[in-house]
C-alpha cells in the first residue's frame, strides 16, 4: 500500500465484522499493539481498513486465539 495511505483502521472482533476487542484509528501507524486479547483459543475477526486517495479498502483476516 505503501506512501499513498492516508489512514489505517483496525478492528477486532468475537464476530464476523466485529469491533468488540479493539476498533480504532491508528492513522499511518504500520505497527500497533492491542492489549487484552483473549486467551482462551476463540477465533478473532481481524479488519484492516487503508484510506488510500480517498477510497477505502478493507481485508479481513481470521486468527486463533493463544490458549
């Protein structure tokens, strides 16, 4: 995506499209940390969405919890 990004979004969630774990704007921040993430082995539904020219872009992302 590189220098054309003008904002990035991460969410994450118990659910599909979800933002109850984290849901925030990191702006071009590249590396952030989300503290309280669950440890019990559940799927996360991971969002990152870039504001590049004016258009956003989302990908979704699935992970297993550490246990």
């Amino acid at each position: 995506m590189g220098n054309s990004v003008t904002q990035y979004a991460l969410s994450i969630g118990s659910t599909p499209g979800g933002t109850d774990i984290h849901s925030q704007n990191e702006g071009t921040q590249t590396q952030v940390t989300v503290s309280n993430l669950p440890t019990n082995g559940e799927t996360l539904y991971v969002t990152l969405t870039s504001q590049i020219e004016g258009q956003s872009y989302s990908n979704a992302y699935t992970y297993t919890a550490a246990q």
